[in-house]
C-alpha cells in the first residue's frame, strides 16, 4: 500500500511533465494563431496576450499582398507533380530491385540508396540545368525534386514489396498476364498503403522544401508557397500579425494533411527503423 | 519462370536515370570543376590544380572554421535529440494521461517547414521585444534573458537549441514506434523475475532498440550535415560567420559568383558523405536482409 502511494506522485510528476513537453511544443504554434488575428498596431512584436479584436482581414490582406494564390498554385502544381512521377517510376524501380535481387540489380539498388545520404552539389548542379535548359522552369523544379525524393520512396516501397509473396506472380502469369499487366493490375493495387504512405510523404517534403526554388527559380511568379513567405517575411518584417497570418496559410496545408494522414506519415517514417 | 522478362530492366530505367542524371552527375562533374578557376566573372575555365582545396584547408579564412561549425552541429544536436527523443518516449510510453494528444503535439513541429520555423523563432528570439525574453523577464528571470541570436557567444547554442526544439519529436516518434514493437512477455517476464523499472530499461529496453537508435542516430547526421534552412532562417551565418555552416558559406559562394570555392567545398563533402553513407546505408537496409 505504501508502493501505491508513492507510486502516485511518481504519476503526478510524470503527467506534469508531459505537459509542461508539450506546452514549449505548442507555445509558439500557439503564438503565430494568436498574433494573425491582431491589428497591425498590436502586433509590431509577437506577445500572447489575446487580440483585442479579432482581424480576420490579415488573411485576405496577406492572400493580396503576398500574391499567395500564384504560390499556392506553384506549390500545388510542384509537390503534385513531384509525387506522381516519383511515386509512379520509383514503385516500379522497387518492384524490378526487390524481384530480381540478381548482384548487378543488387548493386543498382545500393546506389539508388546512397542518394538519402549523398549531400547535393548545387553549384555544378545549377550547370548541368543551365546545360538541360531547366533552370528557371518549373519542370526542371519538378525534375529535381523528383531526383532527391526517388532514394527514400525505392527504399520504402522496396519494403513492402518484399512482402508481397512470388507465387502470386507465377499464378498471374499462367493466367496470361504480361509483365505491365502484372505490375499495374496486380502489384500496385496491393501495394496501396506504402504508395498512400510514400504519395504523403514525398508531397509534404517537396511541400516544405524551399532550397531548390532558391537557387533555381528567378521569376517571382514560380515561387512556391516557403519562398514566398521567406520574401514576405523581409518585406513586411514588422508586421507580425500578417507574418503570422502567411505562416498559417503555408503551414495549413501540411498540418490539415498531417491531422488527416497521420498514421501514414509517422508509419511511414519509422519504417524501416523498426523491425516487423 | 524467366525473371527477365517478367520483371523488365527498363521498369527501373527512368527514377535511375532521373536520379543520376541531376544528383549524382553533379556531385561528379563538381569534382572536376574544383580543379578550375570556375566563377561568374569568367567565361574561361583554368585548370589550377589543388589550389581550391588548398585555399580551404589552410585555415587562412574561415572555411575550416563552416566545416567545424557543421560537424559540431550535428554531433551535438545528434546527441540531444536521441536522448531527449529516448526520455519523451520512455515517458510517452509510461501510464500517462493523453498519451496520444502530448505524442501528436510533439510530432508537429516535424510537418512545419523548417524555414518557417525558423522566422517564427527570430520573432520568439529578439533580445529586447522578443517572446522568450518576455516572458524570462515577466517571472524575474531577468539574468537568464539572453542576447540570444546576437550575442557571438550565444548565436549556435541558440541556433542548435532551435533545431533540437524541431527535430526532438520525430526521434521520439520512431523510438515510440520501436519501444511498441518490443514484445511484451519479455517485461512480464522480467517483472515475475523480480525487476525494477531501471533493470527492465538497460536489459529489455536498450538493447531491444538498438537499431532504432542506430537509424535515427543515422537520420540525425545526415540531416545535421546537410543543415542548411534553420541556420538561413535564424542568422544565415552571422554575427560575424559565428553560426556559418558548409551549406550556408556555399550559398553565399554562389550569390558571389565565387563557383570554384563554392563546389570545392560541396565536393569535399559529396566524398566524405559516400565513403560514411555507405556505412549508414548498410544499417538503415539492414532489417530488409534479416527478412
């Protein structure tokens, strides 16, 4: 009984400091909602006391002066882009790796993978699209995103196709399937959850990246949402309630995502981590 | 059944040649450019030997101090973050209230671009209006109230400080998810065995995670080597290169126009990267081979 009693003030500090964890988390979340709906004379610096009213004009202002529809479109057309073709070829590059595991596919597949750690060169890059007639355009955004987003996707997709037994390839082929239609209409319908998966994770990355537009896109209007914001930020840099009202409108996207897809973005992240 | 034809080369064709068209080929052809005088002032190209890489190394300007920073960066970050990833989820795991609310809060901070985070926390930061500041002197902490992102002193503890903030949640994220893994009847075991707490923690606990944290130890360095958004979000290098990391001084090269300096430096690390990446590689795929 006396373990009992002790036993529950070890509960009570360990549930105060759960909290306290999460209030430094959430503390300046909660300070970038607070100052986007204050009036500009309030929010020349970035406190937590409640808005006297509410303002939610920011967002429109924000929307107009940030030129935030472009950008959003951008990032749209970017991220989208980016995921379906790296969803699309690196799912079949996964496919041929994890099927064939001959030592030359073994190989390849190792240096698809180096590409998580190797760093990128983006000075002899910017060469190469000025060579490809890629820099400044947005395919060539496309293009490159894809080329950092394909390791991790072949890496987690190789998984999982592991998983998939080798005797439901020989029952597809004595049915008459040829190798498309093998992998189209029958591995990659069973392959839908790492491809949800690695689709949200791939659109969140690109969503949030911001280096590669800044070394390699010019023109204003091809910015995506994080470049936008970063150059609204050195415009307006007093201004925190429409700072705050244009982080709110990047991030929104990402968090509604993350509030949705939860349980495959962090299944997806820790795979490979953990065993099973 | 003929694995050629069934699983076709050409299905791996196109992510291969995408992905060594624009990240390999340009970690290559940037080593041969770091033989040359290559720049934006020039159209000639000189082959100079290793003067670039001399001019790096000799520590008569600040480059070994970038590549320093970086690897201090990353070492003390790496360790933060594990071990403060390891404690919130040995306490995220443990009987408290709304698990799931306080592992969702702390997991946030990872969807939120980096750069955004990091604006946000020049605001939090400023040493006279700033909120941190605020708030220290508002309950009269007024000495801990620091020069946080000004002060030479204080600019990387605070810039690392930030990053660790970030990144904690998601390390904690993936050891959550390795602790769950780790079957159960080993700690009732334990317990009927007469275990404490602790005991179960250093004989199931730890070595059950090994690799978990041999993979997130992984993740951290290749992220802290390649840090570049949270440095340009919060000082970009300053006060005074104080806080300058490899990708930050090769950013500034390439706005100079200084591209021999600025891919010599990328090439110094594109080597280093595959001779230790290739380790790292060997234990994020590891699992896949026991399979």
């Amino acid at each position: 009984m006396v373990g009992g009693r002790k036993g529950r003030i070890k509960d009570i500090i360990l549930n105060i400091l759960a909290i306290l964890v999460s209030l430094i988390m959430i503390m300046p979340i909660v300070l970038i909602v607070i100052n986007s709906l204050k009036a500009t004379g309030e929010a020349m610096t970035m406190t937590i006391n409640l808005p006297k009213k509410i303002e939610l004009g920011n967002f429109a202002t924000v929307i107009e002066k940030g030129k935030l529809v472009k950008s959003f479109l951008n990032s749209i057309f970017y991220a989208g882009g980016a995921t379906i073709i790296t969803i699309v070829l690196g799912s079949m590059s996964a496919y041929v790796f994890s099927r064939r595991r001959s030592k030359g596919f073994g190989a390849l597949y190792m240096y698809v993978v180096l590409g998580m750690v190797i760093p990128v060169n983006y000075v002899s890059l910017m060469k190469v699209m000025q060579t490809l007639a890629l820099n400044n355009s947005s395919l060539g955004i496309i293009l490159l995103y894809v080329a950092i987003q394909t390791p991790f996707m072949i890496f987690l997709l190789y998984g999982f196709v592991s998983k998939i037994p080798v005797e439901l390839d020989e029952a597809a082929v004595i049915d008459g399937c040829n190798a498309g239609q093998l992998y189209f209409a029958i591995i990659m319908p069973l392959l839908k959850p790492a491809i949800v998966t690695g689709m949200v994770l791939c659109f969140l990355n690109t969503w949030n990246e911001f280096v590669m537009p800044l070394y390699f896109l010019n023109s204003s209007d091809k910015w995506p949402m994080t470049l936008a914001v970063y150059n609204f930020f050195g415009q307006f840099e007093t201004s925190w309630n429409l700072i705050c009202a244009d982080v709110i409108l990047t991030c929104a996207p990402v968090i509604i995502m993350y509030l949705v897809g939860q349980k495959y973005i962090v299944g997806g992240q820790t795979a490979g981590a953990v065993k099973g | 059944m003929n694995k050629k034809k069934l699983y076709p080369w050409y299905f791996a064709i196109g992510s291969v040649f995408i992905y060594s068209l624009l990240s390999v080929i340009p970690g290559i052809i940037g080593i041969g450019y770091s033989f040359t005088d290559w720049s934006a002032y020039s159209s000639e190209l000189h082959f100079v030997g290793f003067d670039n890489f001399k001019t790096v190394f000799s520590g008569d300007n600040d480059y070994l101090r970038y590549i320093s920073n970086t690897l201090l960066f990353t070492l003390v970050t790496t360790i933060c973050k594990t071990s403060f990833g390891l404690l919130l989820a040995l306490l995220l795991c443990s009987k408290v209230r709304f698990k799931n609310f306080h592992r969702g809060v702390l997991y946030l901070p990872s969807v939120i671009p980096i750069l955004v985070t990091g604006l946000t926390f020049t605001s939090i930061l400023n040493p006279k209006i700033g909120f941190l500041n605020t708030f220290l002197r508002a309950i009269g902490l007024d000495a801990l109230a620091k020069q946080w992102l000004v002060d030479p002193k204080m600019a990387f503890p605070s810039v690392m400080t930030v990053d660790i903030w970030r990144g904690t949640g998601y390390i904690m994220t993936m050891l959550i998810a390795g602790i769950m893994a780790i079957p159960s009847v080993y700690y009732e075991a334990a317990s009927i065995d007469g275990a404490s707490g602790f005991k179960k923690f250093v004989h199931i606990t730890l070595p059950m995670l090994r690799q978990t944290l041999a993979v997130t130890i992984v993740l951290n360095v290749i992220y802290g080597l390649k840090i570049f958004d949270m440095v340009y979000a919060l000082t970009n290098g300053g006060p005074g290169h104080r806080t300058e990391v490899m990708y930050t001084a090769v950013f500034k090269m390439f706005s100079k126009g200084l591209y021999a300096e600025g891919t010599t430096i990328s090439s110094v690390m594109f080597v280093f990267m595959i001779i230790i990446g290739f380790f790292m590689v060997k234990i994020l795929t590891k699992d896949e081979v026991v399979e």
